[in-house]
C-alpha cells in the first residue's frame, strides 16, 4: 500500500496526530495538536482544525479503547511476511499484543462511516484479513482480534472472524 500526505488533507492529519498524540502526557495533548492543526502546510481554515481536533482528543480519551492508544500499545507498527502464497508488506496504524490476544486497528476516516461491519468496503476487510492472517503466524497461541477505528463519531468497529475468514489470503 502506499500512502501519500496531501498536506490539506484531514486523513493526514487525523492519522498523524493518532500516531503522535499518544506519547504526550494527557495534559499536553490538546495544545500539541492545535500547533499541528494551526501550521500553514495544511492548509486548515478554523473550523476543520477545530474537528479535527475534537475527533482525535475522543478517540484518545476514549475510556474503552484508552489500552490501544497505552503503554505497550505501537504506532505504525510494519508488518512483512509470507501469508499463503503472498508476500505482505504493510503498516498497522496501532498494534496491541498483551499475553493472550493481538489486537489491530486500522484508522479510516470515510464520512459518514458504514454502521455495521457487514458493510464495510471489501478493500479493508481484504486488509484486516491479510494483516490477521500474518499476525497469527507470528502468535499462534493468542487470539488475534481486529477493529477499525472510523474517526467520524469516532467509533470503533470489531471486525468478526466470519467476515475476515472468508477473505485471508
């Protein structure tokens, strides 16, 4: 996959600052990220950089997904490996492996986001798979359990084996 910052864009943005955010104290979170929203290379009149922020500072405040933005928890973490018969080369936008599971979670800013699982684009669902399929490789014994976290809300959608099983690579 290969991702290219269109610096006006809100998508860079918001997977920035939930990349980067998470390493700051709590306190200093909010100003941090009106710096980085503020900066003219993004090109983000008052308003967007107002929700873009509110967006991020929920999603990290978040109290049921506060582990996956933790201690322990790794940002852009790449993935490479062989699944089946094809070669993976990808980025985990968060990674979480504790001592019985993996979780991984992947940042779409789709607006508005799909309400339920089943209506998510096949396109991430393949990559969710894809991503599972390595990890469980690499963690046989833990239970590999991926989301998409949709900033818009912002809401955290858990993706079921039955939709991933059938697409894993």
């Amino acid at each position: 996959e290969i991702y290219q910052c269109d610096w006006s864009s809100d998508v860079c943005s918001s997977d920035l600052l939930l990349q980067t955010l998470p390493d700051l104290p709590v306190a200093q979170r909010e100003a941090a990220a009106a710096r980085f929203l503020a900066r003219s290379v993004h090109r983000l009149d008052d308003s967007s950089q107002n929700e873009i922020r509110r967006e991020v500072l929920a999603v990290l405040s978040h109290a049921e997904w506060a582990p996956l933005f933790g201690e322990g928890s790794v940002a852009e973490a790449p993935v490479v490996g062989r699944v089946g018969n094809r070669i993976l080369s990808g980025q985990i936008d968060r990674l979480l492996v504790t001592g019985d599971q993996v979780r991984i979670v992947d940042y779409k800013t789709n607006r508005p986001p799909p309400l339920k699982a089943e209506e998510t684009p096949t396109i991430y669902l393949r990559q969710m798979a894809a991503y599972r399929a390595a990890l469980s490789a690499l963690y046989p014994r833990r239970s590999v359990r991926c989301a998409l976290l949709w900033t818009d809300g912002p809401r955290l959608m858990e993706l079921p084996e039955q939709l991933l099983n059938p697409l894993a690579p």
